[in-house]
C-alpha cells in the first residue's frame, strides 16, 4: 500500500495538531504508506473550507456522515468534542476505516463499551490519541524500567495538573455538565496520567478515591450564575494488578501548572522521576556506588532514544507536544502495515475509561472498589 486517503473531523486545538501529524510525519519517518489529506471537516462551514486549504486536504465538509461514507477516506481522525466520538468511531469502522480518536473515548461508559465493542467487531486499525506515551523519554522509561534499571517497581506517584479552570470567574460551560461532559477532570487529565501508569506499571486492580468541585458555580455569559456538577480534583490510592500500590492526583484548577504529568517509579534498587513540563529529560537514580557519590542523573533526549533520530541529529535540540502526535501517526501507519500493535486501541482505551468510572463510583460511595473488567461495576465487599 503507497498510500492512503486519510480525513479529520473537527478542526480545534486537536484537529490542527492531527493535521500537522499527517502532513509531517512521511516527511520525518520516510515511511509508507504517505497520507493523502483526503478531506477535511468541521460543522463550522468557514472554518472547515479555510482551514482545508491551510491544511493541505483536497477536500471539506461540514458534514462528519460524508466522511465516513467517503469510498477515498481510509482512515479517520476524530478531534472534535467528546460526545461525538462514539457516533463518528463506531459508523466509521462499521464502513472500513481506520480509527484514529482523541480521548476520552466518550462521554458515558457505555460510549466506550459501545466503541470497543464495534472496533472487536472490524479487523480495522483503532488508536486512541494518547499522544504523551510517543514519548522518546517515557519509552525510554518504560525500557529501564523492564531492563531492571530500578529493581524490583515497588511503588507509583502519579499527578497531572493544570490551571486551565484554576479562575473561578471562568465562564460556565459545557465542561462543567455532568450531562454533557461526562466526568470533569477524570475525562480530562486523569485519563492520561492513568495511560502513562499502564504503560510503566501495568493495569489498575483496586482504588479507593476521592473527588471534589472546588468551584461549584461558575458565572453565565449572559448573566446570573450556573451550577457545576463536574469534578474539578480527583484523587485516588491504587493497587495495580501486580500487587504493586500506588496513588495519582489530579487536577484542572492548580494554579501554576500547565501540563505537569509528573511521575515517580519507586523501584527497590532505583527511581526515575519525568514530567511532561520537561518533556524531554528523564532522572535516574540508582542506589549504587559510593553512597557519597549517588544522585539522580538528568538524561537528556538524543538519537539514542528512538524515534528522537527522525526528528533530529543532534542530542538535547527537544522534541515538543506536536512532535509526539507526529510520532503517533507514525504509530498508526506501522499498526496499518502490521508491523505493530496500537499502544491504546479501543479495548485498551475502554481499560482506561472503566478505571476513571470507578474512581467517579468509589468517590461517591466512598469506599474500595475493584476495577471491573466486565460491564458492571463491582463493589468490593
Ligand atoms: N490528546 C490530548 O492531549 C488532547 C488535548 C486536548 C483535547 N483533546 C481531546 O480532543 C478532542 C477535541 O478537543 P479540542 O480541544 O480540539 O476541542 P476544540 O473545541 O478546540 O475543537 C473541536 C472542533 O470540533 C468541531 N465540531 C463540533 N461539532 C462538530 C460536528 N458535529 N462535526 C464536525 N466538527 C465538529 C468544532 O467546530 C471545533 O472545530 C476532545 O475529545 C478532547 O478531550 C485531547
């Protein structure tokens, strides 16, 4: 296969980086097959027939149903708002796309049953738009961590911060509606730090968690107050199903914070420590050598942490958030061709929303709960 059409559907912060992805990345990863920025699409009309342009496709619509229909679209990027993932996701692979979706993968649970189980139901490529795990630093992670850099993972520290609703005097919005949200910040931000955790630790067993609205209304454009009912912090004590323990923090009103996905591997011989405001340094520490003489050491991304290379010759020039979803596109390419397997496909991805729908039950019922690899969600005992 030389090439393959490719569409994205929803053309804001996400939309554009997906499209910088599948205009970039056979110029970085000189590999096969090379998109073809088929269509482009947007209910916003303007923007959809602008940006089509700017953006390289041949093709715009305002209408997500012609793309999915589209016999020269094979492959899908859905970034447009959550509760429209499901619908485009599910009538896509029922017409022999690939998927390639922004998380979360809906807005209800029964969102990312319904995708995973259409995705069970195609031998179609689905990939969700985890983007942080592209990481060279992560991967890199990830290796020491099986290598036994660290020994034996004895424990996980998990936070993911931002401030983007740190200002009680944001207006209201859809965000803050259970109803149309779904979860607050679990559907945000805690989704990606529990990607991150899979991937250097493993799945999530049990959690016992808490959740909190700090700011429970918020001021109506068009005057008077609204309330919120969605979370603003979530945080939650874990056992991943390894036995190791763990725990993750959360929030989207933390002053200050702009990406922080910052996380500590414990191991019994070593730590690595990595945030994603620093996204291109990883500290080690060993507990070896002359006690006198340990430290963490700062490891600075280079060609040696591969896909890093593609990008750039020379060490320590920094790869940025862009550059990661160029990776994933790669990513997805290598899925298509067989060569690999996606990091988080539809199955894994419903792993993800099962456990931050736990984190939602085990805060309101205030107690442990075992994450449920089955539809229903089990209390323990
Ligand atoms: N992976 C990440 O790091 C990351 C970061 C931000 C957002 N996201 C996710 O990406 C998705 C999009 O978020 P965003 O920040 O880009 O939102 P956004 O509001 O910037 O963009 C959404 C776009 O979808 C369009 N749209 C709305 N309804 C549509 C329809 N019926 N048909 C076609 N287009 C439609 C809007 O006009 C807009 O252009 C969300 O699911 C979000 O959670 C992921």
């Amino acid at each position: 296969m030389d090439s393959i059409g490719v569409a994205v559907i929803g053309t804001g912060f996400m939309g554009k980086c997906h499209a910088q992805a599948w205009n970039a990345v056979t110029a970085v990863f000189g590999t096969r097959p090379k998109p073809w920025l088929e269509l482009l699409c947007d209910v916003d009309r303007d923007r959809a027939a602008c940006l089509a342009l700017d953006w390289n496709f041949a093709r715009w619509t305002d209408d997500w149903h012609a793309v999915v229909s589209d016999p020269r679209v094979d492959a899908v990027s859905i970034t447009t708002p959550n509760n429209l993932h499901r619908d485009i996701a599910v009538a896509a692979l029922a017409a022999g796309k690939h998927v390639w979706c922004e998380k979360p993968m809906g807005v209800r649970l029964a969102d990312a049953e319904a995708m995973a189980q259409a995705a069970r139901d195609t031998e179609r490529v689905t990939l969700l738009g985890y983007g942080y795990l592209q990481n060279p630093a992560l991967q890199h992670a990830a290796r020491l961590i099986r290598s036994g850099a660290i020994g034996r993972v004895i424990d996980f520290r998990g936070q993911v911060d931002e401030d983007y609703l740190a200002d009680p005097q944001l207006p209201w919005s859809w965000r803050m509606r259970a109803e149309e949200a779904g979860l607050g910040t679990l559907g945000d931000i805690t989704v990606h730090l529990i990607s991150v955790a899979r991937l250097l630790v493993g799945p999530i067993a049990r959690l016992a968690a808490v959740t909190e609205t700090v700011h429970r209304t918020r001021p109506l454009l068009a005057g008077g107050v609204a309330a919120v009912d969605t979370d603003d912090l979530a945080h939650a004590v874990l056992r991943f199903a390894d036995g190791t323990s763990g725990m993750i923090g959360s929030s989207r009103v933390a002053h200050g914070r702009k990406s922080m996905i910052r996380i500590e591997v414990h191991g019994d011989k070593g730590m690595i420590v990595f945030d994603q405001e620093r996204l291109n340094e990883l500290q080690l520490y060993r507990a070896e050598g002359p006690k006198a003489e340990r430290g963490f050491s700062t490891i600075l991304t280079s060609p040696d942490h591969p896909p890093y290379g593609q990008f750039c010759p020379a060490p320590g020039h920094q790869l940025g958030f862009n550059d990661l979803k160029v990776i994933e596109a790669a990513h997805l390419l290598a899925c298509i061709r067989g060569e690999e397997t996606p990091c988080v496909d539809f199955a894994g991805g419903l792993d993800i929303e099962r456990t931050v729908h736990t984190m939602a039950q085990s805060a309101r019922e205030e107690r442990w709960f075992t994450v449920p690899r089955d539809t229903t969600l089990a209390p323990v005992a």
